[in-house]
C-alpha cells in the first residue's frame, strides 16, 4: 500500500533535513500527483519543515566551518540538491575571501606534508590540482601556491 504523501515526506525529512527540490523529486519519483505534491510541499513550508533558506546557510556554515570545500564545489553541491540559484548566490557572497584562502592555504599545507615524495617541479601542478577539485577559485590558488612554494 502506497503511502499517503505527507508520511512520504516527513519521512525524507525525518532522515535529513531536505530542500523542497529534493521532495519534489522523490515524490514524482514515487508517482504522486501534482496537486498532493504542491499540498504537501505548502504544508511543510508553512510549519517550517522545509526552509531552502535556513538549508542553504547550514550547508555553508558547515562546510566551511568543519569543511575543506571551496566556493565553486560547495556551489554545485546546492544545484545538484535543486536549491534556487537567487538563493545560491546570494548566501555564496556572504562567505568570505580571506577566511577562504586560510582554509585553503590549511588544506595546501596538510597536502604537502603528505606529499614528501614528489618531485618538487611536480608540486606546483598536482598542489594546483588538489585545490581546484575542491572548489577554490583559481585567485585563491595561485595566491596560497605563491605563498607555500
């Protein structure tokens, strides 16, 4: 027997918190109607079980008080959840860029310390590399390199 939609829901909602892209998704992936989706997503919004707002600032405050993800990637991690790109844009501004760089110079510097053995004219590369896969922009990498290397 199938679920009725808000049981749905709140169970999505009760194993993480969720943005009301995602219970879209899940729900037309469990084929409930429209109407009951809209219903459902307007009920939680309005008691405050879905708030994109309040989703968006922990998911930035995470990671990148106890994270080592830069801009870019933190970026694709709130699209790919289907969190609006007003809302993206307007949190990813407030994080800041000093703060930012000290986070990736800390992550350069724990990368080097493990990577005794590489040559030292293939460390500005690969170092590079390590940074922009986790989302620094390229200013924030060529200053931390400039700086370690």
């Amino acid at each position: 027997m199938k679920k009725k939609p808000l049981e749905c829901a709140l169970y999505l909602l009760e194993l993480r918190d969720r943005t009301e892209g995602e219970i879209r998704d899940k729900m037309r992936m469990k084929k409930y109607e429209p109407a009951e989706i809209d219903s459902t997503i307007q009920f939680l919004t309005d008691k405050d079980f879905i708030n994109d707002e309040r989703f968006v600032k922990n998911l930035i405050r995470n990671n990148t008080d106890f994270g080592t993800k830069g801009k870019y990637k933190i970026r694709q991690k709130l699209i790919q959840l289907k969190v609006p790109a007003d809302l993206i844009e307007q949190n990813l501004n407030g994080i800041d860029s000093d703060d930012e760089l000290q986070r990736a110079t800390e992550l350069a510097e724990k990368w080097l310390a493990k990577q005794r053995n590489i040559l030292p004219e293939k460390r500005y590369e690969k170092l590079g590399r390590h940074l922009i896969s986790r989302g620094y922009e390229w200013d924030i990498v060529k200053d931390v390199m400039e700086k370690l290397l």
